[in-house]
C-alpha cells in the first residue's frame, strides 16, 4: 500500500515503511540480521546496501515510519535518545558554537551537552523557554547554533510556544530543535510548528512497551538531512535490527495508545487537584496550568506525563514514590505501564546543584493504559502512609 500524507496517523503509523513482503506476501516485512550484503561484481549493490552500519531494511522501514508520521522528509534512527542528540550535534555544529536550552532540560541532555560536548567547545546557555525575550537576548550573545527546547518539558511539564520560538531562533540565524519525547507525533507535530528538527527518545511512547532503547533525528530538509545521515553512518550509534523491528511494532499502535494514556493522564491530574496533600499539579490538560490554552493550540490531546509537588516536602514525595503498586518505581516513561519517578534523585540526578534542579517535593507520573480506576486507588492508597 503506498503512504499519503493527507492520510490519517493511524493509518500511516500502520503502512509508512510497512510493504508486505513480494516472494510470500507476509504482510509483516521480515527482520534483516544480516551485518553485510552480496555484491553483483565490486560495487554492484543491491538495492543500495552494502554493509550494517550504513543500511539496513529493517531500520529503513522504521526510519520511513518516523519521517511520515512527524511530518518530515528523513528520519534517523539510534541506538538511544542521547546517541541521537549526540549526533545532531556533532553533524551540525563546531567548537565554538552554542546552544540556547530549557532552563528545565532533561538531565541527560543537559549532561551530553554541559559535560561531554562543552569539553569539545560548545557552548550553553540555559534559558526559560516562556521567555521570548530572554531567549532572543541569550541567543544574540553568542555564536548560537541551537535553540533546544522540550514542550511539555521534563519533569515540570512547561509549554513553549514552537511557532514564537522557531522566528527568535531563525531571525538570529540559528536553528529550532524540539524534543518531541513527551508528545509524540500523535500529539504534536514540531516541524508543522516551525522546528528545523525534531528528536525522540523512541525508548519512551514512541516504542511504548518498556522492552527496547533506541533515539531518532527527523528533519524536512535535505541539506540537514544529508549532514546527519553522514554522521550516522561514520560515527556508526545506529539502532540494532531487532531495536527496529520492536520500535516499529510498537509505533504502529502509537495513536490509540496516547489515546488511553491522555485519558488516564487527565483523570489522574485532576484527582491530584482535589487532594489537600497536593501543593501543586503540573499538568497541561489543567486549565490552571499556566500553557494550557497554548497546548490546547498546538496539541492533540495533553499526554500521560504527570508531575506533582506536595506539601509535605522531600519526605511526603518520598513516601508516596515508594509505597504505590500498580506504579512502579523505575526510570523512564511512556510504556504501556505505569510508572512512578523520583526525578531529583533519579531521571534528573546530573542537574543537582545547578540551575536546572528540580524541585525535591516533586515525583512524576507516567501513566500507562490500566484502568484509571486502579491507579487512582493505587495513589490513594500510597497517600494513607503520610497521614
């Protein structure tokens, strides 16, 4: 079946990339292990491939399924989120660049680009994103490269305007890059907004079932494209077969998914609301929440992501972090399950210290596709233990 774009999400998440296979027909196009491919004569490549690193089907299929659903014309796939960032960055800037980021960025992030880049000469300035004008000044005090933004951000779920903060980046030269981890192509489309590139952890909702590592690049123009496509074949972090093969499975099913953990997301948020233990409840769908008249404009639907901050400080976070069943204490997001974080000491422990902390009294949610019902009796009940 051949792809549209004028076709719906679901029906491209399904078919992008997906051709049933022509000798037998299955319509699952099989997984390619093999690490290098026959020539017809030196040189005569079939079909393009000649060894792993540089292609392979499976990861071209996954690749062609990311670029059709985030709106754009390539995509990359890696072996993780952060060798994904790892590459933009080095196929796109030089010592002595810099890069405007979110004064509230993932703690990886803002670890690749603080400790391991800075030490080869590029530079960072963490900024509030809601501040335009804030923003334009750090952008135009250096030999900026990237504006780097999360919206929502991790962990304290703030919206930035993409369409406002893609003008600053491009009337100073430089280029928009939009982590899109937390809201999915399903829910938000960067490039659609203005971004010149978007990024994933396909680790999270994007492969969505907790059993696979992996990282993606998508862009819409072909002199960006060609640059990172060259670091991602030289540098070599590319995402196994198998990682494909899974990240694909889980993508297809995407957009019913964000469906379920939008729902529970917004009923969960909202019970938070109504607890006197709760001193504040991050949550775009919240019409208290500060961007939620912009996320309604530039979102679908408000996601599963949940943060939460309570009165009772480090110890009542604490508490409830560790005394829930149905959410399950651990790193990441976006499965299929429920997840509880502990981000000041957990997800966001590199930032400690620095600008970028993150609030002690604040755990964050990522509910999965169970009943509502169950997680919110699993929260409630973790909350008798601070009575």
């Amino acid at each position: 079946m051949s792809v549209s774009e004028n076709q719906g999400f679901n029906t491209r998440a399904v078919h992008a990339g997906q051709a049933f296979e022509p000798r037998t027909g299955a319509v699952v196009p099989p997984l390619h292990f093999s690490s290098t491919y026959a020539q017809d004569g030196i040189g005569g490549l079939r079909d393009g491939y000649e060894y792993g690193r540089g292609g392979n089907p499976t990861r071209d299929a996954l690749q062609e399924q990311l670029a059709a659903l985030e709106g754009g014309t390539h995509a990359y796939s890696f072996s993780s989120g952060l060798a994904a960032e790892d590459s933009l960055i080095r196929a796109l800037t030089r010592p002595g660049d810099h890069i405007v980021l979110g004064n509230d960025a993932y703690g990886g992030t803002y670890r690749l680009i603080s400790r391991v880049l800075g030490d080869w000469g590029i530079g960072n300035t963490p900024v509030d994103m809601a501040d335009l004008d804030a923003v334009g000044k750090a952008v135009a005090a250096n030999k900026t490269r990237f504006v780097w933004v999360e919206t929502p951000s991790n962990p304290l779920m703030k919206i930035t305007d993409i369409e406002a903060l893609a003008k600053v980046a491009h009337d100073a030269g430089a280029l928009l890059v939009v982590d899109n981890t937390f809201a999915s192509p399903y829910l938000q489309t960067p490039l659609a907004l203005g971004a010149d590139v978007v990024v994933h952890s396909t680790t999270k909702y994007i492969g969505g079932h907790s059993d696979v590592v992996g990282g993606a690049i998508v862009v819409k123009d072909a002199e960006l494209a060609e640059k990172i496509g060259f670091v991602q074949f030289a540098v070599g972090a590319v995402s196994g077969p198998m990682d494909a093969f899974l990240t694909t499975r889980g993508l297809k099913t995407l957009g019913v998914r964000m469906d379920r953990h939008s729902d529970n997301g917004q009923a969960v948020a909202e019970w938070l609301l109504e607890r006197p233990e709760v001193e504040a409840v991050l949550y775009p769908g919240l019409p208290s929440h500060p961007g939620h008249e912009l996320a309604k404009k530039q979102m679908k639907k408000f996601g599963g992501m949940v943060s939460v901050q309570f009165k009772g400080g480090e110890a009542a976070a604490r508490t409830v972090a560790e005394n829930t069943s149905v959410f399950t204490l651990a790193e990441s997001l976006g499965g299929i399950e429920s997840l509880m974080n502990y981000p000041s000491e957990m997800t966001h422990a590199s930032v400690k210290g620095t600008e970028l902390a993150v609030p002690v009294n604040l755990i964050r949610l990522s509910c999965g596709i169970e009943d509502v019902e169950d997680l919110i009796a699993d929260l409630e009940h973790a909350f008798t233990f601070l009575r």
